[in-house]
C-alpha cells in the first residue's frame, strides 16, 4: 500500500501554480461550482493531509479548467 493515499496533491499544487492561482482563488473557484471549501483544505489536500473524494476530484479539475487526467498524471487509462 503506497504511503499515501492522496496522489493528487502534487499534482493539484502544480496544476494551481501554473495558473497563478493562490490557494483562496481556487477555493473562491469551488465555491462558485458549488463545493464550500476554504483554503485550508486545499492546503491540506496538497500536502497529502486530507484525500478527496471522486465528486470533489471533479471539481478541482472543473475549477482549474483541466481534464481529469491533468491532476492525475501517470493514471491515463482511467479516463
């Protein structure tokens, strides 16, 4: 069992960063598509603290405006 369970937390930072969004942006991003979270969990979920589940995932991306795919790399046969 990998020592992590949240592998999108790396990758959410990334894909985060290279939009110039700070963590309350992205929150402030959910928030309009419906997922009330603050940027403290994105905090936490970047770091590998807090794991997400599916619907959250696809938010994440809808906010990022990003495939799947884009926050989980290395997982292309999924999508």
């Amino acid at each position: 069992m990998p020592k992590s369970q949240n592998i999108i937390g790396p990758h959410l930072k990334t894909a985060r960063r290279s939009r110039s969004l700070s963590q309350a942006m992205l929150a402030a991003r959910c928030g309009t598509l419906g997922w009330d979270i603050g940027e403290n969990t994105i905090a936490k979920i970047e770091t590998g603290i807090r794991c997400v589940t599916d619907r959250e995932l696809v938010v994440l991306a809808r906010a990022l405006r990003v495939k799947l795919r884009d926050v989980l790399p290395g997982h292309p046969a999924i999508f």
